[in-house]
C-alpha cells in the first residue's frame, strides 16, 4: 500500500465518474485544461503524478469543488505518515 | 483572485483548525511529519506551496481524511481554468 499510488487512483476514479456524469469527453477536458487527452486519460487512471495545480485544473474543467475529487473510501490510518 | 494562493490559504486555515481541535501543537506536527514547526506555521498561514505529498502528510498527521482538508467554501467557477 503506498499512499500516493493509491491516492492517484482513486482521485483518477473520481475525476473519470464526474466527467461522465457531467457527459464530458476527455477532448472536452483537454480543450478547458490544455492537458492532452491521451494525458487526461492516464490521469484517470492513476498513472501520472498530480499535483494541486493539475488537481485544480480538473476541478474547474468539471465544474466542481476541490473536495468532491477526494470524495472516497479512505482510511488514512492504514498508512503510515512518512509513505 | 489567485486559483493556488486563495487554495493555500484556505487549506493552510483547515490544517490549523483540525490541529487545534486535535489539541496538536505544531511540534507535535513536526515530530509526526518531519515538517519543521515553523514551516507548519507557514503552511498554515498559507504562505508556503502544498503539493499533493505534503498535504497528505499533514492528513495523516491530523488523522483525517484529505477531504477534511478541502472542507471550506470556495466558488470553483470564480477562477479560469488556467490560473
């Protein structure tokens, strides 16, 4: 279990669910972000690197508050703080 | 109106109410963290940039799930995207 891997993943989840119920294509992503849509996928998947900038971004390309992106399951105790 | 400096301040304030309701000073931050305790001050007066790792250290720190730190108001729309 590594907090950031895991972290990416589901905030990757999150932003793949609110752009599907908002009927919003990753080409609609990449044209209110600038961020590639092959790289928009690869962020829903959990496989790239996100920082709050790039968070944010998605947060208002989704037209959503931050925290609806970290809106999961998640027992912070099963990690340990320095992971 | 600033997208990431309006965020750091906000969260910076999150950060410092859940630490004073955990009855936490910033060196028992600091000791959880390894963030030395004047640059948790600085966090939490916003004036230091969070990446995605730093904020999950403090979570962890604080015991609660990272979306407790994005818990404030804030109008997404008020910003461009490109901020």
């Amino acid at each position: 279990m590594e907090l950031n891997a895991d972290l990416q993943k589901y905030i990757g989840r999150r932003i793949s669910e609110i752009r599907l119920k908002n009927n919003q294509t990753q080409q609609d992503i990449e044209f209110l972000t600038g961020i590639d849509s092959a790289e928009v996928s690869k962020y829903e998947s959990g496989k790239r690197n996100l920082t709050l900038k790039t968070l944010m971004k998605f947060a208002r390309a989704l037209q959503v508050h931050p925290k609806e992106l970290f809106d999961f399951e998640f027992d912070i105790k099963k990690y340990r703080v320095d992971e």
